[in-house]
C-alpha cells in the first residue's frame, strides 16, 4: 500500500467518513492515475440515494475548492462529476446548473509544478468543457442518454463474458467504443488506473502468515508458562510432603 492510500485510509477514520465520501475521496485523490470506471460507476449508483447523494456532492464541492499542489483533487473532481452527470442520478445535473459559478472559476485555475510544467491548463479545459455541457440542454440530454446506453451494454457484456469464458465479443462489445478521442483517452486512463491497482495489490498471504506465526508464538509461550506453574506446584507440594514426613519421623523418635 502506498504511503498516501495509508495516510487517506487513516484520514478517512479519524473524520469517520462515510462509504460514499470514502469512494469519492479514492475517485479524486492525489494518485498520479485516473479513478477507475467501476468505482465511478459505484459512485453513480450511490447518487440515486438521497443520503449519499448528499455526501457525494458535498466531497466533490470541496475537492474542487482545493488548489496549488493538489491539482490532481480538482481535476479529477471534475472528471468525476462529468461522469455523474451523465449516468448518475438527475439530481447531479441540477445541482452542477445551481452551482455553475464553482466551476467557471476554475478556467482560470493556475498551478506551475517544479519542474515548470503548466498543470494548471488541464483543469481550465476541463473547466470549460464542463461549463459548456451544463449549458447546452440538448447536447447534455443526447450524451446523457448516450452514456447510460453505453454502461448498460457494458454490464451486460461483463455479465456476459463471465457466463461464458472464451467465447467470441458478443455485438454490444463492439458498440461499447469510445465515440470520440475525448472518451477514449478517458478509457485509456482508467485501463491504465485499473492495471495499477491490481498491481499495487500487497499479496494476501504475507499478512496472514504473520498473524498465525504470532498466534502460534502466543500460544506456544501460554502453553510454556502453564506447564511451568504445574510444574512449580508439584514440587511445592512434593517440598510439603517431605517435611510432613520429617516431622511424623522427629514425633516418633521423641
């Protein structure tokens, strides 16, 4: 696990998040990779809930509040929020209109990195992107439909591929493309995002390994001092015994 999973895992304990501020803080945090596509998609199931719609939008807001260093937070805050817009629950397109002015100022969001690159442009477009979808009724509606279209088919075709191992792309497969350079750089990012996961993976067995050795230790050692108090037992019992014996034996000679 990397030091900055650990250092969001313990963030999300002490502020005692919930599980869809949890989801959303993964989705968009300071990872040098995109959020993967079936948490997002989680995510935009848990808008069509009227409590975790509510957390959901809440950490989004503030993600896109953050600047500077944690570009990455905006930036794929926004992503995140394209995404619930078009495939989460109505209530996220709405809010986005009412709030519109959150994201018009991030056109003009600045941030230079050390090494002199502008990251700063990537959320300026995104920005603008945003802006324009959320302003233009038909389009919105036409990419809306479009998308939940195209998760549908591809959850078919996961529950397809499942069923049936080795056989041939069913036709929803090859519908399921990306439409435009836009979606499939998007796709491209979170395969990338989804690779780097597994990969990230600490192996199962290493932890568990540890916790049987120390409870084999633990009772090993329980085991040792038991049979040690046994042992001291008898041998006071056995010391008790002689110096009855003694005392009987001195009695008698008296």
């Amino acid at each position: 696990m990397s030091t900055s999973s650990l250092r969001r895992q313990m963030k999300n304990i002490v502020h005692n998040y919930s599980e869809a501020e949890i989801k959303v803080r993964e989705a968009t945090s300071n990872d040098p990779w995109g959020p993967s596509s079936s948490l997002m998609s989680e995510i935009a199931d848990l808008t069509y809930n009227v409590v975790a719609f509510s957390e959901i939008m809440s950490m989004i807001w503030k993600r896109l509040n953050d600047h500077g260093k944690n570009w990455r937070h905006v930036y794929k805050a926004m992503t995140l929020m394209e995404y619930l817009i078009k495939t989460g629950s109505e209530r996220v397109s709405q809010q986005c209109k009412e709030n519109m002015y959150a994201v018009q100022t991030l056109k003009d969001f600045q941030y230079v990195d050390r090494d002199g690159k502008d990251q700063g442009v990537n959320v300026r477009e995104k920005a603008k992107q945003l802006v324009a979808l959320l302003r233009d009724e038909d389009r919105l509606r036409e990419e809306r439909a479009h998308a939940l279209k195209t998760k549908e088919k591809l959850a078919q075709t996961a529950t397809a591929s499942s069923a049936a191992v080795g056989s041939g792309p069913p036709p929803e497969a090859e519908q399921a493309w990306p439409q435009s350079s836009g979606e499939e750089e998007l796709q491209l990012q979170l395969a990338l995002a989804m690779s780097k996961e597994e990969a990230d993976q600490p192996p199962s067995c290493g932890p568990e390994d540890d916790v049987q050795l120390q409870l084999a230790l633990s009772l090993s050692r329980e085991e040792h001092d038991k049979e040690e108090r046994i042992r001291r037992g008898d041998d006071l019992r056995l010391q008790m015994a002689i110096e009855e014996s003694k005392r009987e034996t001195g009695g008698k000679e008296e």
